[in-house]
C-alpha cells in the first residue's frame, strides 16, 4: 500500500519542495511532483538554479517520451492526465486536492505550508486518505527547526 506522510509547517512550499527534491535524487528515488501551472514555472526556475555548484534534472510533463524516461524528476500539473509516467517511486503533491493516480506511487508526500488555507484544504486530503484506508505519517518541520 501506498506510504503517505505530510509535511507541516513549511515556511515557504515551493523552497522546500526543492529540498525534497535534492534529497530524493540523492537517495537515487526518482519522483513526480505535482502544482499548479504558476507554481510549475517558479519550481522549474528554482531547481535550474537552486545553487551554483548543483543541478537538479527534472522535465515538464509535457516533455518527450525519451526526456521523460531519462529524467529523474517531472514536474506536472495534472497527475491525472500523465497516464504514461516512467517511473512511480514518489510523488509530491503541491496542490490543494487529492491527486487522482497518486496510490499507483510507493510514498506520497503532501507539502503543507502554515497559510491557513493551505492547511484547511491539507485537512480535507488527511481525512480523504484515512476514509480510503491509508495510515498517515506526520512530520512537523516548525518541532525540527527548534530542534536543530
């Protein structure tokens, strides 16, 4: 069964998200990450530069088959729609729903930042996966800055 943990309390979505990123190519995962169209562009850009002496290969969803078969990281809007995704290790959810397709990865991460909404629409998602059977792994990042 799918794994499925949250990520509570990220300062910034899209700066974290770029974390996870790295950590997973470092740990050789290959991974989907899921936003919206604005957010895709600004994800895109951030992992372009995310530092001088790193580079982290990704591809838009709308890429080539070939491109995305080689690339580690997609970068999609709409999971949905990507019938034919190369690989379904991990996948990381930006949005404010549920993904439909995201049971067909090994873990599901959801990155909830601490906007109100944001975590109002996180709510809804934790109570659609439990209602569907999932146990749920909650990782607070505001108790692991303190603890740092």
């Amino acid at each position: 069964m799918t794994e499925i943990a949250f990520h509570f309390n990220a300062p910034d979505k899209l700066i974290y998200a770029c974390r996870l990123v790295r950590k997973a190519l470092n740990s050789g995962a290959k991974l989907v990450l899921q936003a919206d169209a604005s957010q895709l562009q600004s994800l895109d850009s951030q992992l372009w530069s995310m530092s001088v002496t790193e580079f982290l290969p990704h591809c838009l969803g709308s890429a080539p088959p070939e491109q995305l078969a080689a690339s580690p990281v997609i970068l999609v809007s709409d999971l949905s729609e990507m019938q034919n995704l190369p690989h379904r290790q991990v996948f990381i959810n930006l949005t404010n729903h549920l993904s439909s397709g995201f049971d067909s990865f090994e873990r599901v991460i959801e990155v909830v930042t601490l906007d109100e909404q944001d975590r109002q629409f996180a709510r809804q998602r934790w109570k659609q996966y439990t209602e569907q059977g999932y146990a749920i792994t909650r990782h607070d990042l505001k108790l692991k800055e303190t603890s740092a």
